[in-house]
C-alpha cells in the first residue's frame, strides 16, 4: 500500500491493452487521470482490436506480467488495484500470487465478454478467478451479464446476484446498471445494500464503460472515500463518459471519453 505522506495518490490497473484506445488499460489510464490519481500499468495481454471488434489476443508470458508487478511495487506502490482482463489461468495464478499479501483495496472487474462478443476470459480460466481473485478483491464489479454467468443464477435481481457475489468469496459486489430493465448500481457491502440510479444515455459510445467505471471506483478507494461514496463517484465519472462519448469514432459502438474537453479554444495571439 502507498506510505503515508506521498503527495501524488497511485493507482495500478492489472489489465490488457485495447489497441483501439476504447476500453482495458487505455480507459484505465484515462480514468485513473480523470479522478486525479498517478495511474501505472500491468499488461497482461495485448489485443488487436477496434470499435468493431477482437481480432487477435496476445497473451504475456507469466514471467513478464510478474517482472512488471514486481517493478511497479518495489518503487512505486499503490494506494490501489484494479484488474480487468486477464485471459487465463496462468496469468490469474501470477497476480493472485503478487496480490495475496497487498494491504490495500483491490477492485476486480471481472471482465469476461467483450460488447462485441468476443471471449476476453477462457472458459477454463473462470473457476481460477473465483477462487484465486475473489478472496482477495475488496469488492467486484460485473456487469448484469458477467453477474449472472459467474452466478449461475438466471436473474435481473441485483440483490441476489450480489448476495450469491459475495457468497462465493468477495469483500463486496458492485452489480452495474447499464444493462437489463433497471438503470441502477447495486453495492452490497458489509451486509448493506444500496442502490445507486445510474442514467443511461442514449449513445452508440459505451465501449469502455465498465473498465471506466471500475477503474474510477480504483481510484476513489485509493483517494481514501469508503466503499460506497466512490461507488457513486464511479457512477458519475463512468456516466459522464458516456455521455461524451465519441459516437462515429470507427465502424461500430465508439469508445467512452472520460477526459472530455470540447475544445483547447483558439491559439494566443502573438
């Protein structure tokens, strides 16, 4: 965990990268700047990829993922974690292992499906996360789609799914509301639900938006908020960067903006 008395907040996303710029250690990046914090990085694996779609994935050699771990903590440690995409169960082994004595909060997005179908998480990878990740996540934060696959449970609750989240060995569960009939977040932490209303905006520009979200969430538990006010921060930022997202970026659903600046206005004058 980051000493007392540093100046400039870290966060780490553990995560692959989206050559698109959209989603993974991009948006992280992205995020992480958004709510003030010094963002690192740990690539896991490396996609080919666009607003269209996954072409290709590269794994790194579990060898590489741990030299970057052990770098960034050796001089740099964080305030927080975050993963996203982890690809197998090789690559889960190694974090785990990295993680299992880190004091700090760690947020898992247990990113499984990207929202153009393709298969960010190995089948076989699946049961290493929930028993190898989940006892050591603070709180995890699926989508309705990722809740219900992890689950088993064929439900639009976000209660139960949260409940079953927790039951399967997480600190919390954080099921989001971008999908399904109800536009809410639903946290279950310390034996507490709440509900967070989320707004949806119609745009074609949502990929990204978990990965911002969670990486928010990250960046907020670091700044040092309780559980439940960064997840209605996160909320917020993961909103609004839809909201500016760039709709018409490539061919198919445009990535997020979280850093949305209109425009730089006019060059000084001489």
């Amino acid at each position: 965990m980051q000493p007392p008395g540093s100046s400039v907040v870290r966060a780490l996303t553990i995560a692959s990268s989206d050559s698109g710029g959209g989603a993974g250690i991009q948006a992280d990046l992205k995020a992480f700047a958004r709510c003030g914090v010094h963002g690192m990085s740990v690539i896991v694996a490396l996609t080919a990829q666009n607003t269209v779609g996954v072409s290709a994935i590269h794994p790194c050699p579990t060898d590489f993922v741990r030299a970057q771990l052990d770098a960034v903590f050796a001089d740099l440690p964080p305030a927080a974690v975050k993963t996203g995409m982890l690809l197998s169960e090789p690559i889960i082994a190694t974090v785990a292992a990295a993680l299992s004595d880190y004091p700090g909060p760690v947020v898992l997005d247990p990113v499984m499906i990207a929202s153009s179908g393709a298969q960010l998480l190995e089948p076989a990878a699946v049961e290493a996360l929930v028993g190898l990740l989940f006892p050591l996540a603070t709180v995890v934060t699926p989508n309705l789609m990722e809740a219900q696959a992890l689950t088993g449970l064929d439900t639009e609750d976000r209660s139960r799914l949260a409940e079953a989240l927790v039951a399967m060995g997480a600190g919390a569960a954080l099921v989001t509301g971008g999908h399904g009939s109800r536009p809410v977040d639903h946290l279950l932490a310390g034996g507490q639900h709440l509900e967070i209303p989320v707004v949806r905006h119609d745009r074609a520009a949502t990929h990204g938006a978990g990965c911002t979200h969670s990486a928010a969430l990250a960046a907020c538990l670091g700044r040092g908020d309780p559980l439940p006010v960064a997840a209605r921060r996160a909320a917020l930022v993961a909103g609004q960067a839809v909201e500016h997202g760039l709709a018409g970026l490539g061919g198919g659903d445009g990535p997020v903006d979280a850093l949305h600046v209109a425009s730089l206005g006019p060059p000084d004058a001489d």
